[in-house]
C-alpha cells in the first residue's frame, strides 16, 4: 500500500466480489436512506433474496430502533467472515475510478482511502480534512458497534475537493477507454448504474498526486478562496457519510494504542469526486416531523415573533415554487400540515439568525422535539416524499431551499461545519451504493 501523507491519503487494497455474483443483487444503497419507507428495504429483501449481497454485510437505518440491533451486528460480523471464507471477494491494489449514471447525468469519482489522522468532525476544525455538516455524537456508538470486530469496511462515504481546473479525476475520465473494467451493471430499483475502472497506469496515479498538492499548497488555496494566507488548507470536505466517517475515526481513536499507527484502520475507503463535476447537484434535505402533539406553526411563530408571517397556498406545487424562487434576505421555507386543519403554505423569516434557512429552521425544531411537540424527526429527500409524509394524519414537513454547491467549501472554511442535514448530493436513489469492501482487521 503506498501512502501520501502529506496529502493524508493512501492507496487502498481493495476487495470485490469474484465474478460470477449477481452484482445488482450485491450492490445495496446506502443505509441511512429510505428511513421512513420500510417497503423500499422489503423489495430490497425480495430482491437480494439468498444471494450474496452488502444487505448482509451492512445494518439499514430503518432498523437500528428495532430490538434484535445486537444479534443483526453479530450476523453481519459473521456474514463478512463467511464470505471472506468462501472467497467470494477478491482483492486488487489501486485506485478505481467510478462512474455513476443517474437521472440522466454522469458522476465520476476516484476510490481511495483517507488518513484519519488528518481528519477532525469538531466543530471549528482546521484540518485537512473535514466535515461540511455538525456531527451528532450520540448517534456514533452503534455504528461503532458494528465496525469495532469487523473484518470489512464498506463505504457510503463521498468526499468532496474543489477543483475548478479538472486536474484531478477529469484526466482518468479521459482515459477510461484504456482502463480495465472492473464492474460495469445496472442497480436495482431504477437507481441507475454503476462502472468501475481500475487505475493501473502509475503516470495516472502520479498525475492524481501532482494535482492534489497543487490543490494544497497554501497560496493556491488562500487565492482560490480569498482568505489570508496562513489559513490552514481544507483539501477534502465530507460531502455524504459524515457520520461513517466519524464513525471510523471513533473506532481508530479507541484502538490506536493497543494496534499502532500501521495498522489499516487508521484509513477510510472513500469515494472523491469533484465539487464541480457537472454530473454533480446539491439537493435540499427537508424535514419530517411524526407523532405531532403541538401546533408546529404556531411554535414558530412564538420563535420569530413580528419576523414571521405565513401564507396559506393552493398546493405542493404552489408551495414549492414560491420556495425554490425565492431572493433576498427574508428567508422561506414550504410547510405541509403543521396544525390547526392546514394543508400547505409558505413561511417567511425576516432578519434570519443562521446564513442558511435550514440552520434558522433547525433550531426551532430541536426545541420543539426537545418540548414533546413531536414525537420523532426524519429527514427525506425530494418533494414527494415531503408531501406525501407530511400529508399523513399527525405529521408535518418543512420542505427547505436548496444551497448552491459552489458555495460549500468557501462557507465550511469561514463559518465551519454546516447544520446537520443540510444538503444531499442528489435524491435518494441517486446515492451511493455499497459495492467495493476493504479490510480493517
């Protein structure tokens, strides 16, 4: 394995399934979507059947408040062990490009592993490393549950850099028809396909390195985005899997000193992409509230006082155009239900208290939660589901603008980490699927 430690990154021992594994059947979506859609993970279940899958080697989301959490982690230990056993992944050394085709784009990223050294979740963190949204703490110590003992890694985690030249990933893409194919499939449930292609030349990997730490020395960075100069450098931002990552660094943090500093959890198998790949949008994560016990629009009113006013409107359609149109420094957010008989309407918060509308928002549900004016929060992706949700007896959605990719590195660098759940790299079904493992034992 060689590794570049002033760039905190390492080239990964990668394992795939042996050929001849139906991969529509092993690759599964990542596990913290689909959370309030348990018949999305049923079809899953119908599909994979008996067959060799990551839905074995992996926990969903759905169920980790369900009893039995304990005996599903000891199963996936056992499963990866088994599969090891049997021989059905086998490993190759190097970087793998990857192309993802959904909703009619292109996204291309570059599989490698980062340093988890280099890497702080804290908020105001100055690493080379770091996290784009705040990191919930408490959620941590199942996850680690289930990497602490593991033979494997599987990776959801997509890691963003901001190269507007295209020096890094662009050139393998360029070179792809003299890449070996590795896997090449349609996934399940329309959610697109999936290509990956081992980066065998060593001038690729060299031109990967040499760009990277152009993208690293300080004065291109301070000119890039504007600051001071001795400002220390954000090289690779966390753009989905914040939570497996800090997951991964809580496990390396634990047993570091009884492994050493060599050991292979000290990395993290990642998928780079480019925060300006066309291929690339930003979606708006928008919020779920069940069990609703209060008036949810009311409690925002008593929140902003003579700052907020809401309008009723015809419908979704109505609601989220006025959203997704709005300019200015009012901010606006979409509601469905909420109270009092309503069905849809618009808030405007005048004279905000965060940058962003979903860090004005947030704040206000947390206490709401925290009063028992809702029973549970989720967090969905796309219209939809919002309104389909929101619209059930009980509950409410906030349906929130999205945010500009261009402007995430620049905001992380001068405001930090970013309100929780602030923004998905695409719909659910656009996210990423597991399909290369790494062992960490």
């Amino acid at each position: 394995m060689r590794t570049y430690a002033d760039l905190g990154i390492l080239v990964p021992e990668v394992s795939l399934p042996k050929p001849g594994i139906d991969l529509r059947k092993w690759a599964v979506i990542a596990v913290d979507q689909f959370t309030s859609e348990p018949e999305y993970w049923e079809r899953v279940e119908d599909i994979v059947g008996d067959a060799p899958s990551t839905l074995r080697l992996t926990l969903p989301e759905i169920f980790l408040d369900t009893p039995g959490v304990a005996q599903r982690i000891q199963r996936i230990q056992r499963t990866m062990r088994a599969y090891l056993d049997a021989g059905l992944l086998q490993s190759r050394e190097g970087l793998i490009y990857v192309e993802r085709t959904a909703g009619g784009r292109i996204r291309k990223g570059l599989m490698l592993c980062l340093d988890l050294e280099r890497y702080d979740y804290t908020q105001g963190s100055t690493s080379l490393i770091r996290a784009t949204e705040g990191t919930i703490v408490e959620r941590l110590p199942p996850r680690m549950k289930i990497r602490e003992g593991a033979p494997l890694e599987l990776p959801h985690i997509l890691v963003l850099i901001d190269d507007p030249r295209r020096t890094v990933i662009e050139p393998i893409a360029a070179a792809r028809s003299r890449l070996e194919v590795l896997y090449d499939f349609d996934l399940m449930q329309g959610s697109g396909h999936l290509a990956g292609y081992a980066v065998g030349d060593p001038a690729l990997e060299d031109g990967v390195v040499s760009a990277l730490r152009r993208l690293a020395r300080p004065e291109v960075f301070a000119a890039k985005h504007g600051v001071a100069a001795d400002l220390p450098v954000l090289l690779f931002a966390l753009g989905d899997g914040n939570h497996s990552l800090a997951t991964a660094k809580g496990v390396w943090e634990k047993i570091k000193p009884s492994v050493g500093m060599d050991h292979p959890a000290r990395y993290a198998l990642v998928e780079v992409e480019n925060v300006h790949d066309e291929g690339l949008e930003f979606e708006p994560i928008h919020r779920v509230l069940f069990g609703l016990k209060q008036d949810f629009v009311a409690a925002l009113g008593a929140a902003f006082g003579a700052d907020f006013s809401y309008v009723a409107v015809a419908g979704a359609q109505d609601m989220a155009g006025r959203v997704d149109a709005a300019r200015g420094p009012a901010q606006v957010v979409g509601l469905v239900g909420g109270g009092a008989g309503r069905t849809f309407g618009v808030a405007e918060i005048r004279r905000p208290r965060s940058s962003l509308a979903v860090g004005t928002i947030q704040a206000v549900v947390d206490s709401f939660l925290d009063a028992g004016g809702a029973e549970r929060i989720d967090y969905v992706h796309g219209r939809d589901v919002t309104v389909r949700l929101g619209s059930q007896p009980g509950n409410a959605a906030i349906y929130l603008p999205g945010m500009a990719k261009g402007d995430l590195f620049r905001t992380v660098i001068l405001d930090g980490a970013l309100p929780r759940k602030t923004f998905s790299m695409g719909e659910a079904s656009e996210k990423r699927f597991y399909m290369e493992a790494r062992r960490i034992d």
